[in-house]
C-alpha cells in the first residue's frame, strides 16, 4: 500500500480562482515533506519543503501547510494561472532514509482560460 | 544546459531487446537514483547509488541492471526488454553533504516496449 496518498486525482479550475491539494501520508518516522511541481514532459521540481516543526511555508502563489499530528499536508495555489497546470507530487522522507523519497501518485490540474 | 540529462528522451524497442538508458549530472552530487513514473502511481525507485563503488536496489529492480562508471554518470539497463516495462523513466541526483532530500530529476526517457 502506497505510503502516500494524494486528492484530487485531479481537478479543473478557471484561471484566477484558488484551489487545493491534498496529502496524507503514513511514512514513519517521519524527516520531512515536499512538494514538487512536474510540467508534461518535465522532470519534478521542489516547491516548498517542511520538516516536523512547520506547519506553513510559502512560495510565491503557492502555500504548503502540514499537520505532523494528524500526517496531513495541503498544497495552496492562489490566483491560478495558465502555467500553473501540471501534476502536483506529495513526496515524504523518512529520518535516517539515506534519501529514500516515497512519492504520491500526484494531483493534475488544468488552469482553463 | 541541464543539471541532469537523460539520454535517449525516447525510444521504441521490441521485446527481448537489451537498451541503455544514459543519465549524466553536473551538479556534483555523489547520489543518483533512477525512477520508474507510470500513470496513476508514484515514482518508484528502481536502483540507487551513494557513490562510485555503491549500488543497492530500490523496490522494483527486477529485470534492471544498473552501472555507476562515474560520479556523474549513471546508466540503467533493460537485459530483455518486455512490454510492461513501458514507462517513463527518470534519472534523479541528491547531495548527502547539504542533509537535505531534495532530488533534481532529469527531463525523463519515454521507453516503449512492443
């Protein structure tokens, strides 16, 4: 069973409107979460990191949140833009993982005009 | 240029063929990894490597070789291709001295297996 679960499977939204992601996760002991931004025919790329002591960090139009508590993690995108469609990956590392990342399957969004 | 290139980008095989799929990094990282992506899954780790002399298996090795022949170089091989292994494939690098996780993937290699 996947360590990582993620919500949407995916979503369509108008350019301009907010959404949400979600994340749950079960991976234990738990080092830190990240968020990754995957463009169609791109690699993933980091947006936000949180370790176990934060509960919100931002980048720019995006906002991760993390409850350590309940192992619930949500990616904010406010004020959508065209170039904000692409798949959204939930990726959580272990303490003492030597790098060992598990990956949720991902949420895909499309930003419509 | 990429801090992470995979080569091919894309490649048609038949089953039972043998293929290489290339991945070379300058970032100077000692870790690399490689990926399998496939719809509706996460990324599942096939092989990793903590440096020139260290290999190890991820979760789905079976059917895959892997060679370090450099700190920047990482090759993945596919002995007998067979169709299931039609996938998207990528390269990812870390480095062990920032104690950070964050890995930078390469631009992917779309393989199909017929």
């Amino acid at each position: 069973k996947n360590q990582v679960e993620q919500s949407p499977q995916s979503l369509i939204i108008l350019e301009g409107k907010n959404c949400t992601l979600q994340c749950n996760y079960t991976v234990s002991p738990f080092s830190n979460l990240r968020w990754y931004k995957q463009d169609t025919g791109r690699g993933p790329v980091s947006l936000t990191i949180m370790t176990f002591s934060e509960n919100t960090k931002s980048n720019g139009r995006y906002t991760a949140t993390l409850d350590a508590d309940t192992k619930q993690s949500s990616l904010h995108i406010t004020a959508s833009q065209l170039s904000d469609s692409a798949s959204y990956i939930c990726v959580v590392s272990e303490v003492d993982s030597w790098g060992k990342l598990q990956f949720g399957a991902g949420t895909q969004v499309v930003v419509t005009p | 240029d990429a801090d992470v290139t995979q080569t091919p980008r894309n490649r048609i095989t038949k089953t039972g063929k043998r293929i290489m799929l290339e991945c070379s990094q300058t970032k100077g990282h000692d870790r690399m990894y490689w990926y399998r992506q496939d719809p509706g899954l996460g990324l599942r780790l096939i092989y990793y490597s903590f440096d020139v002399k260290d290999i190890n298996k991820g979760e789905i090795s079976d059917g895959y070789s892997v060679s370090r022949q450099a700190q920047a170089k990482f090759s993945l091989s596919l002995e007998s291709a067979i169709p299931n292994q039609t996938a998207l494939y990528f390269c990812a690098t870390s480095d062990s001295g920032s104690g950070d996780t964050e890995a930078f993937f390469g631009q992917g290699t779309r393989l199909t297996v017929v």
